[in-house]
C-alpha cells in the first residue's frame, strides 16, 4: 500500500485516552509540517559545524524516505516506502526534537549522543565507514580478479564460505581490545578469534553447519563493536578541536520566535516552553512532562563553553582510531585519539621566570617566615 505524505497523516486520527481532551486540534499534515521545520531549525542550533550538518541532511533524508512519488528532471520518481506507521513515525520525529532541544540546551547525554553519530561512533555512519573498510579493493589485473572470485565463492555444498576478516580490520580489532573498554559506546570487544567448542552439550563433536553460523554470529557482533576509522582529514579535525588548536567558533545565536501563526489563537503553545513544537498530548505524564513539573531524563543543562566544547570532543576523539599502512614495517598501523590539553596551557620549558616571582619561597615552594627571611 502506497500513500502520500499529506494523504496519509491527513486522515489520520489520533483518539485521546480516557476522558483527557487534547490541548490541539492541529491537523496531522501541518504538525509533520511543523516537525519537520522544527528539527531542521534546532540542527543549526548545534555546537559543532560537523554536526549540523551531518543532522540537518540526516532529518532530510529521514522525511524524504516517507514520500513514495518524487519529481525529478520532469519525471515521476517511485520510491520504496518504509513501514512504519505514520503515528510512529510522528512520535519518533517529536522524540528526536526532544532530543536536539536538549543538546542545544546543554544536557551533555544528548550532545554526546549526537557527537558520536557524527563522528561514527554509534547510528548510520558508524555503519557507512564499516561497509567502506569492508569493501574490496578494485582488482587491477587477472589474478586479483581469481582472487576476489575464490574468496566470494561457494563451498562443494552450495553455501558461502566463513566470513574472515581483513588485515585491516584484523589490526583494528587487535589494537581496540588492548585499550581501555570505558572510552567506547557499547559493548567491549573480548575475543579476537571465535572460540568454536569442540564437542556441543551431548559430548558430540561440534557440527559443522552450527560452527559455520557461530562463526558468522562471532563475526557480525564483532563488526558491531568495533570502533571504524575515521578519514585522515577529519581526525586530524577532531584532534584540533579536542586539543584547542582548532579554536570554536561559538554556540549559534537563536533566531527569535515568531508570533503571527496562520493556525487560530487556541491553536497556540505560548504557554510551553519556548521553542517547543505543539504535538498531541495524549495521556496525563505526557502532559506533566511537558510542562516541566517532572522531568524523566534529569539532567542539569550546563552553559556551553569551550572548555567544556573541548572535553566533549575529547571524549569522542578518544575513540576514534585512525588507520595507516606503514611502508617500512610492510603492515597496518592504528593511532587511537587521547584526551589533548588546551595549547595555551602547555609550560614552555625554555621560558626563563622572574626571581621576584619566588621571593619569601624556599626550594619545596613553602612561604618562609619574615623573622627567618630577615
């Protein structure tokens, strides 16, 4: 079943729960709408230039994949429409306003959870560098071609070969389990091999079908933990950033609220809190929450700054690797991000002090007495 964007959230009814009336009456189509300009406008609130844009194309694309017909050079272009249902799909979108509100804010468990889908530690992206490591070189000549064929092939059987990993990926998951596992999102890597049993619980020798699909379950949570690359050019951008060689350009100045809406007066959220969007309010902790006597996620919104701007890149670059072919060594080598100090605060150990600066001050850097000095 295929449906439009305006046909689909247009007839949509939501009912409220019990006797609670909804504070709207707002259509589904002006909400979606709304949403959608509200999460573009709160995406260039971001503090980070990499986020905002990273975020600002991921909300279009995420909208653009609920339209099934788009034109594109006067033609008619069909699209594949996903299958979530249009009030999930809405309370996924107010869901994630909430959540950009509340980096923008300065909850620091949102803004790091957003920083790291930017960076690729967690979501799409992580994904996207994954499939790009993952991706075989283009063969060049005849024998690289045998090559790629014999490792795609299929066994006497009919059935794929064992997944195996790459050099590349094989030096990354070696290196990532020798650094400390709290500096990542999600689970730690333990093992760099499958540990397939010998004998299954019957003290039978273990089959060979459940060892092909325990080492493909092995492989595929091991891709899922592992922390991807990032390019060379980014790293060394984050590493500024975190280090305070790159300086910040600053939080975004807000735009003001607008007060002429088309929508009638009772159709208005002034009573909310600003830059909140109006959505349907349909059970009593919706309502609590939403007007700010109770707060689920407690967290103390803090003041961006560039110390604090500084940490928190400093938090992701910890865990972004970078990955060079060394010439001389004929092998992958992996340098993993640090926690970088600002450039300004680094002694310079050839800058020569004052003496008046240690004056009344012994050699352990203790006041000495004015009877002692005199």
């Amino acid at each position: 079943m295929r449906w439009s964007c305006t046909r689909c959230f247009s007839s949509l009814q939501l009912k409220p729960r019990g006797n609670l009336q909804p504070t709207t009456t707002i259509d589904n189509h002006q909400e979606t709408i709304l949403l959608y300009r509200a999460l573009l406008r709160q995406c260039t609130y971001l503090p980070d230039s990499a986020a905002r844009k990273y975020m600002w194309l991921h909300v279009r694309a995420r909208f653009c994949a609920y339209q099934p017909n788009v034109r594109q050079h006067g033609q008619i272009v069909r699209r594949r429409i996903k299958k979530k249902e249009p009030g999930q799909a809405l309370n996924d979108a107010r869901k994630a306003l909430k959540h950009l509100q509340r980096a923008n804010d300065g909850h620091l468990p949102n803004l790091q959870g957003i920083l790291n889908r930017t960076y690729g530690r967690v979501g799409k992206r992580s994904r996207q560098l994954m499939a790009q490591l993952q991706a075989p070189d283009i063969p060049v000549d005849d024998a690289a071609v045998a090559e790629l064929s014999e490792q795609i092939s299929q066994d006497s059987k009919g059935r794929k070969k064992v997944p195996q990993l790459s050099d590349e990926v094989l030096a990354l998951v070696k290196s990532q389990i020798k650094q400390d596992s709290s500096r990542f999102p999600g689970a730690p890597l333990k093992e760099i091999q499958p540990g397939v049993p010998a004998v299954n619980s019957w003290g039978r020798p273990f089959p060979e079908k459940r060892k092909v699909n325990f080492i493909k379950k092995w492989h595929a949570a091991t891709l899922a933990r592992l922390m991807p690359p990032l390019p060379a050019p980014e790293w060394d951008r984050l590493q500024g950033l975190s280090t305070g060689n790159i300086p910040w350009d600053g939080p975004v100045p807000r735009r003001k609220l607008g007060t002429n809406f088309a929508v009638e007066s009772r159709h208005s959220f002034d009573r909310l809190a600003p830059g909140h969007l109006p959505h349907r309010l349909t059970s009593s902790t919706e309502r609590i929450v939403d007007f700010g006597r109770h707060d689920e996620n407690r967290t103390n919104p803090h003041e961006l700054t560039p110390r604090l701007m500084r940490s928190l890149w400093s938090q992701v670059f910890q865990a972004c690797p970078r990955l060079d072919w060394s010439l001389e060594k004929k092998q992958w080598l992996v340098t993993w991000g640090h926690r970088g100090k600002k450039a300004d605060l680094v002694l310079n150990p050839q800058r020569v002090l004052p003496a008046e600066l240690f004056d009344g001050v012994d050699d352990r850097g203790k006041v000495v007495p004015a009877e002692v000095r005199s």
